[in-house]
C-alpha cells in the first residue's frame, strides 16, 4: 500500500467538510482539512447562512418589529439604526464560531492547513500557502466541500456599494432607503424582508410568475400579505435588462420598459460551484456549468476514493443537509455502515416570519391524487401566541384520511423552524394524527400548535366518517 500523508483530506472546512473531517477522526483515521486562514467554516459562517441569521435577529431586536401587535406600530428599540449596529452583533457572532470550529477540529487531531488545494493527481494536492509557498499533501481518500459562490450575471457590473450580491450586501456602508432585490428565491426574500423591516422600499423582481414555489401556496400569500405591509412591491414576470450606476442611485430598467429607481440593487441569482480553481480534470473529474461535481448516493465522484459534499453537489445546498452528507461520506470511505439520509428533511426559511415545513404541500399531493384532510391552529388561539405579540402565525397538518399519518406539515411565524421538528419526529417514525390528539404539550408553549391543529383534523375526518356512515 501507498504511503500516503493523510487518510482522508477535505478541501473546504464548511459544514460538510468539518463534518467528514471530525467523523473520520473519531473513526481513528489521520485527517487533515485545507482552508483559507480568513475563511475557517467556509461560506456558511462568513457570508452566508450564520451571518445572515445573525442579521435578522439584530434586525428584529432593534426595530422592534415583532412587538408592534403589543406596543403599538410605532415602536422601536433603536430610532436611527446603522449597519454598525447591525454589524456589531453579527462579527461577535462569526468571531465565536470560528474559534468554535478550530477548536473542535484541534480536538479531534484534525489538521489544518492553511491555504488552497489544488489536485496534482487524484491523491495529491497542491496546498498553496498565504506566503506563497507550495507543498503537496497525499490522501488515501479526499473530499471536495469547497460550497459555492453567488452566481454573477456578466451583463452586470457590480461594484460592492450599490450594486450587490449576497456576499457583499452584508457589507454595505448605509441602510439604503430603497433597494431593488432581483431573484425571490430564498435567499432574496430573506434579505427583502430583513431590508423592509429596516424602513426600505424594497422592490422584488422576479422573472417567475411567483416566488417560493416549493412553500405551501397559503403560507406564500401570507408572506406576501405581510412584506406588502412593509412596503414592499412586488414585480413578478419581469427580467432585468441593465442596471445603470447613476452619481444619485442605481435605475433598474426591466425588459417590459419599466424604470426603477433605488439606493442599491442586490442580485440574488443561484450559487456557482467553487471548483474553477481545483484543477479537477488532474484527478479525472468535471464539473458542470454552475461548478457542480455529480455524486452518487454515497457522495462518491466518478473517482473511487473522491468525495463531494456540501453545496458543490447541489441541492439541495443546506448547512443542515451538508453536515449529514459530510458525516456520510467519511463513514463510507471508512468502511463504517451508515443509514441512508431521511428523505423527510425540514426545510426552513428566515423570511420575516420564518417559514419552515417536511413532506408535501397540497398541490403536491393533489397532483398526485393522495387524498388528504387539513388541520389548522392559528397562534392568535394559543396563548404563547398573544404572550408574544405574534396574531399572524399559523401551523398546518396535512392528514392522510386512509391511515391518519401525517403527509406534511407547513408553518409560518415565530419560532417555526424550531417548531418543525416535532412534525417532523412524528412523520419519521410513522406516527398518526391521533398521537398528537393524545399528547400532552407544556402550556403556554407555541408547541401547543400541534395539538390544536391535530384536533382541527381528527374532527374534520369524524365529520366525514358520519356522512358516509
């Protein structure tokens, strides 16, 4: 056998490359990770998912927004907020994760290399140190989490002011006052929403006839009706055509003739694989147009003893996904079983309220000609829901009236995808509407949903059990 340096050597230390590191370590085998020193925890923890969060909490906490059913519309914690103050929560937060990371990989013996790996063979890599040196490190087996970055549309010239994308929009030196967002996706509507809570005029430009097609068509509506609310303007079936830099402000000009002015314009277009830089056709492997490696089930490339994880593979491009898949794939390049992933995977969305729902939504089951029955609670009926000033939140069970199982459940409002787990706990193990009947919930909790909804359901399905009787 070779006498390789490394068992196992991830490029990326983001969610799915901490995670195949730290697994194989815990397995007994030499692990080493490949990083820039400023980018410890990847995209996750600098500019996307952990930032972004942290963002909207400060964004919540200082405008006082979620108070307002209590206080009054206009309250706020904070008259005139900065990106300062915006910021400030944000870098304490990044700061303590990162030394989190170091500190569970230096545990686990897993080296870190700081740098860029580039392959020179299928088990080497060329580590590109900060001075400038060059070094090559050997593996056995060698995982790609590199995670991707926003995707940039060449017709445009981003200038990192005001025109953005998802990365440098958290670097803005003002809270503009008005703001095109183009792209609904998650990600855009996050930051949509973030912005109006702000006090800016958001407009939304989408080339879709809508937005968040995957989310349940009620709890969509409800978001709109909400950002609406905060001013924002919606313009679905429309494409950009330019966006012009003026000394005043940006002018978006859609195909359809259409003229918007605004502070800034943040472009919210998809990811692009960071895989440019690999040299992957070295070690015998490709990417696609977006820089996506395909993979098989067990996150294998074409190349036997190289592994992908993490947003490089696509979707579904989620931290949350991408530890498990970092977990999985160290697992089997070790030789150690492992359970295929749960197809049941929440999906959450930091909108202001949050979304979150597991399993399908209604159109998805009517397509499929799945009968199924509607529970609903409301968080203006709980308690917890008027402790905290939130009339607005819902939670939805969809109920299979041949069995009772649950076929989906979908929420929105405070807390939500905290919420879905327990769903998501009963659909996993096979559970039924009655369960949740029967089940006792702390009170007041938000919790309490469950309950209620179950109840709106089992009744329903009574009703119809006595008409066909």
């Amino acid at each position: 056998m070779p006498d390789y340096d490394y068992d196992m050597l991830v490029i990326g230390s983001g969610p799915g490359g901490q995670k195949a590191a730290i697994a194989a370590a815990k397995l007994g085998r030499r692990v080493a990770v490949v990083d820039r020193p400023d980018m410890v925890g990847g995209v996750s923890i600098h500019t996307g998912t952990i930032p972004s969060k942290t963002l909207r909490e400060a964004v919540l906490y200082l405008t006082g927004l979620t108070q307002r059913d209590l206080y009054g519309q206009s309250y706020r914690l904070k008259e005139d907020i900065t990106v300062a103050d915006l910021t400030a929560r944000t870098q304490h937060v990044v700061s303590r994760e990162v030394d989190v990371i170091r500190s569970q990989l230096s545990r686990n013996r897993v080296a870190l290399h700081a740098g860029t790996g580039r392959f020179v063979d299928p088990h080497t890599v060329a580590l590109q140190e900060e001075g400038g040196d060059e070094r090559l490190l050997t593996a056995e087996n060698i995982v790609i989490a590199t995670g991707t970055r926003p995707a940039r549309p060449e017709s445009v010239q981003f200038d990192g002011r005001t025109v953005l994308d998802s990365d440098n929009v958290l670097a803005v030196e003002r809270v503009p006052r008005s703001m095109v967002i183009v792209g609904a996706g998650v990600i855009g509507m996050e930051y949509a929403s973030m912005f109006a809570a702000l006090g800016s005029k958001v407009t939304v430009v989408e080339k879709r006839a809508g937005m968040l097609d995957m989310c349940d068509v009620e709890v969509i509506e409800s978001l709109k009706y909400h950002l609406r609310d905060l001013a924002v303007t919606f313009r679905f079936g429309e494409t950009v055509a330019a966006v012009e830099r003026h000394p005043r402000g940006t002018l978006t000009v859609l195909e359809s003739g259409k003229k918007i002015p605004a502070d800034a314009v943040m472009y919210s277009a998809g990811r692009q694989g960071l895989t440019d830089g690999l040299d992957l056709d070295k070690a015998g492997l490709s990417a696609d147009a977006r820089g996506r490696i395909t993979v098989d089930e067990r996150y294998r490339t074409e190349v036997e003893h190289i592994y992908a994880v993490g947003d490089v593979i696509g979707f579904p491009a989620l931290a949350a996904t991408s530890m498990e898949q970092g977990r999985a794939a160290a697992y089997h390049a070790c030789g150690e079983p492992v359970g295929e992933m749960s197809h049941l995977q929440p999906i959450g969305i930091y909108t202001i309220p949050e979304i979150s729902f597991v399993g399908r939504t209604e159109d998805q089951l009517t397509e499929e000609c799945v009968p199924f029955e509607v529970g609903i609670s409301r968080y203006r009926e709980l308690a917890r829901g008027q402790i905290i000033g939130d009339s607005h939140g819902m939670l939805k069970l969809l109920v299979s009236p041949r069995d009772r199982t649950l076929l989906g459940v979908h929420c929105f409002g405070t807390g939500a995808t905290e919420l879905i787990h327990i769903g998501q706990s009963v659909m996993g193990c096979g559970g039924t509407v009655d369960y949740l009947v029967d089940a006792v919930f702390n009170y007041p909790t938000l919790a309490e949903s469950y309950k209620v909804a179950a109840l709106d359901a089992t009744n329903k399905l009574r009703q119809i059990d006595h008409i066909g009787d």
